[in-house]
C-alpha cells in the first residue's frame, strides 16, 4: 500500500463547486487529513476542473488526483451535452432533471473506496444536499446509508474491521446555512465556479438551476457572492 | 436518452477472460440484448483488452465500449504494477491477494449501472465467483446483494420502479462447471485470455493464480484449454 497516512485520513470528492469546497473544510476542520479527487467525466461544464484546482490548494489537501472517467460515452444528461441545460426551471420541482447524470454518486463514492482503502481512509466526504437536489436519487439520506452498508462489504479494510465512513456534513442544509458555515471557517468562495452552462471566459450564465440556487443561497444568506468580483453580473 | 432498447437489455462486464465469457453467453442464452463494457483500468495484463474485443464480437453484443479509468492513478495492488504478480500460490486460500484491487468490482458496476440507466438495462451481468475468489471481498453473495440494494435507490430508473438486477450465473460454480457451461453453448474459450502475468507476445505464464485456475478447471474437466493452440504449453 502506498501513500497511507498515521491520522485520520479522508478522500474528499471534489468538483469545484461551493458545496464539496465547504464539506471539505467542515471534514478538515473535524481533524481529517484531506485527499481530493476530482473527476474530469465529460463535463460540458469543464470550467470547474480549474475551480478544483484552486479550492484544493485553499484546502491544503495532501494530494488531489484528477481523474479522466468518460461518461460522455454512456450519455443520458444533458451536462454530458445531450440536449440544452435546462434555465430558469422551477428551483424547487421534485422531478428528476435534465442535468442529472446517471449513476453519477455511485460511480464517484466507488472512485474514491477504491482511494481509500489504498490510503487507509476512514471515511469518504461527500458535498451532497438533499434539499435543493431532492430531484436527484443519489443525494438522499437513504441512499447514503446503503452505500455506507455496500462499502463496508465490498472492501478488505471493511472485511478486517475497519469500514470506511461517509461524511455528508451538508445533507440537511439550505444552501444559505452552507454558504454561512463556509462564511464563518474563511472560505474564498471566489475560487469557486457553480455555472452548468459559462460562457468561453468562464463567467456563469446566471439561469441554470446551479447558478439560481447559488444566487438564492448568498441572498438569503444577506451576502455578496464574491465570483461576481471577476465578472459583471449577469 | 440515447440507444435505449425494446426487449431485454443487459450490461454485462467484460475483461476478457474465461468467466465474464461464459456469463455473458448465459444471459445472452436467456434472452438478454447485451451491452459490454470493458475498462482499462491500468491493468498490468492489457492483453486481456484485445481478449475482450474478440469475445465481445462472438457474443454478437449490439455494443462495446473500452473505457478508461486509470486506477493506477490510487495505486494499491500488483495487478496495477505494484509489487510482483504473486507465483505459485495456495489457490484456496481465504486471505485477500496481493492481486486483489481496492473497489473493483463496485467502480466496474458503478459504471455498468450508468450506462444501464441510459440504455434502459433491465440488468448488470458480472462473472464474479464465490468459491475461487474466497479471499476477495467484492466477489461474495452479501456483497452483490448490498449493490443491488443500492442500485435500486441510486438511480431515477429505480426510484420510478425499474431497478437493476444483477446477474451473476457463475457465483456458485466450480471453474470446471463453468468451462463445461460454456463448452455447451458452443464458446471459443481460445478467444479469451486468463494469465495476470503474459509475456509480450500474449502467452500465460502458467504460474499465477489466474493461470492455475483456468488450468485446474479444465482439467478437472476432462478437457485441453484451446489457449494452448497458440502457444506451447508453459
């Protein structure tokens, strides 16, 4: 085994967003050691490999690997480029959107067991919410439990007794109680890029479901969101 | 949704080898459309990849697609380079192999369950073995189980109904058994390719764990690998 680590360890899955940035600070400021993966799956949204970039450095993680896992080739989503990202789409419907991509947890949290057990990592940090995605199947609470319940069983560590954990410190916030958590632990939420559909420089569209959850969350939040320092406002 | 089926389709995981062969002509045989995916995960033995290519098109699947996961990326086992194939084992012994990859078969039906979804799979196909593989964690029946379980909450297809089975036809058989299955059903077993550790022309080593299984198989069988008709038997 290569690269284990004496403390308490953590693979953070980490997409540059605000969510995984501020999970991330939560588990590290609970004592773990951060390892970060970052997984480059044909994103029409690339713009965030580079946001990871920057928050894994405000992180201090220990490493981060980013990892190339084409699901462009299975497709199904519309963050896959199958299809427009939907805009201004009721915040709160409990449909299944267009930009859900298929298996996408599973497929994640199962990258980043594998990680784990090589580093010896107790636990698995994970930047899911369950109410602004309640559309998504795999950011609820029970499906975390039965991941929790699958990695304990599908690894040498979990048969020898020592099962990795699944930190879901965000699952019953609003995305203002992030934003504020994240606020008051000095996170640069500037380093961050939110926006399913930016254009060519980067600067968010200000319409898709991500950009207004973010935009309700720091207003709610009564505050400024710093990405717009870079940019005009749409 | 893109390439979704009429009738019954399948995702079956296949390496290339003698097993996810044989499991794939039994689903096949069942009535299942197949779908195959194989992943270069930084195997050792990529001669297995063109194996795969060769069965894939005897299994007349409607596609295969070679995906790239570089797991060599966490490290963490011999069949990722790390460390020496082990030669000349105790096959039947339970401890868990230096062969053994952290979280394989859980990031292998991850993404079977991702593309599953996108084609409307009524089913993951997967050639794993309980009693060969004792001392691999992700090889056992509680451990399918537990996918299964989270298959069916992890994705929209499940929460509206439509969970994904697994299939794994060859979970209680002897490698004999397998053989003589796929020896029915007419399988070309001089297609596939077993040995963790060929030389540079593709011939097994005939030492390795891999190898030793296939060879006991056939023998206890009754019956000559058609591999062997390549090369001279090492």
């Amino acid at each position: 085994m290569s690269g284990a680590s004496d403390g308490r360890a953590a693979v953070l899955l980490l997409s540059g967003g605000l969510d995984s940035y501020t999970a991330g600070a939560i588990a590290r400021d609970e004592g773990y050691e951060l390892h970060a993966l970052t997984v480059r799956y044909g994103q029409v949204h690339a713009r965030e490999i580079a946001a990871s970039r920057d928050v894994a450095q405000d992180l201090k993680v220990v490493r981060h690997i980013e990892l190339d896992v084409n699901l462009a080739a299975f497709g199904g989503s519309a963050l896959l480029g199958e299809g427009a990202i939907p805009k201004a789409r009721e915040l709160d419907a409990s449909d299944v959107p267009a930009t859900y991509v298929p298996a996408r947890n599973t497929i994640f949290l199962s990258l980043a067991l594998g990680w784990a057990e090589v580093v010896r990592a107790q636990a698995l940090v994970i930047g899911v919410n369950a109410l602004d995605y309640s559309g998504y199947p795999d950011c609820r609470p029970e499906y975390l439990a039965a991941f929790e319940t699958l990695a304990a069983l599908a690894t040498k560590a979990g048969v020898e007794g020592h099962p990795c954990r699944i930190l879901a410190p965000l699952l019953h916030m609003s995305k203002s109680e992030i934003i504020r958590h994240g606020i008051t632990r000095g996170l640069r939420y500037e380093l961050t890029h939110s926006c399913y559909d930016p254009d060519p420089s980067g600067r968010p569209c200000g319409a898709c479901d991500s950009c207004r959850l973010r935009a309700r969350g720091f207003e709610e939040a009564g505050l400024d969101d710093p990405v717009f320092r870079a940019w005009p406002r749409p």
